[in-house]
C-alpha cells in the first residue's frame, strides 16, 4: 500500500510534494508577515529603518529558504535541514508573537490599524504563519524519521 509520507522518488532524503508545498506557503506567508511590518510600521528594522532589531534578523529566514530550496531540488538537503528551520522558525515566531516575553504581543499586530478590520487580518496572518510553520516543522520530522527507518 503506498504511503503518503514517503518520498514519492526512489531517492531517500527525497521530500514530498507535501512538503515543498508547507514550506512555500510558509514562504509566502512570511512574506506577508513582513510586508505587513512595513505597512503598519512597528518593530520595523534595517533595511527599511537604520536601526538594527529582530526584524533585521528575521530576515536572515530567507537565505535559509532560498538555501534548503535549492538544496533540496538537487537532493542535497532534506527533511533533516527542513526539521531544524521549521523548528527554530516555529519557535521563534511563538516567542517572539505569543510568549510572556513576546517582543511584539498580538496588540502591537491588531492596534496600529486605524480599521480594526486590517489589524485582525494582519494578527490572522501571523496565526496562520505560526501553523504552517509548525506544521512543516511536525510534517518534515515525520519525513526524517522515515528516512532513518
């Protein structure tokens, strides 16, 4: 019987469709996540403002996805790479989101739209981020620990 997690190639580390496709809309929703800093102009850093903060390094996220991309594709990388970047970037974003000890809380998210419309959208964003990143986080170990089996 197939199974679904299985690399669908004969190439082990090979992921699956699945994957790129968690960790593409990951992209994209970090990238939304980002513009929407730039939008409503908190907590924004280097390179829109001089000052150097964790947006700043944030940024450093998507060298990190061009790299497991192309790394991937030439089968070079795999769900290894994929479970610590999810991982670190799931856990990032909960810290730095939703923690006690949250640098940017959900109401410096929703607050600085005038329509609060917006700013829950934009709070939406970030929840659905959060899940898809933590659900490739989830998805690619499940591949790992295939591959290893």
């Amino acid at each position: 019987m197939d199974d679904p997690t299985r690399p669908t190639d004969a190439e082990p580390g090979t992921l699956t469709p699945r994957a790129y496709l968690l960790f593409a809309v990951a992209t994209l929703l970090g990238l939304a996540h980002h513009l929407d800093h730039v939008i409503r102009g908190n907590h924004v850093g280097w390179p829109i403002t001089p000052e150097v903060n964790p947006f700043t390094y944030s940024l450093a996220i998507y060298p990190l996805l061009v790299l497991g991309f192309t790394l991937s594709l030439t089968g070079r990388a795999g769900a290894r790479y994929w479970t610590v970047v999810m991982s670190l970037g799931a856990g990032m974003l909960v810290f730095f989101h939703l923690s006690p000890w949250a640098v940017e809380p959900p109401g410096d998210v929703v607050l600085p739209y005038a329509n609060p419309l917006f700013g829950y959208v934009a709070f939406a964003v970030l929840l659905a981020l959060i899940g898809v990143v933590g659900a490739g986080a989830l998805y690619s170990f499940r591949l790992w620990g295939r591959e290893l089996a």
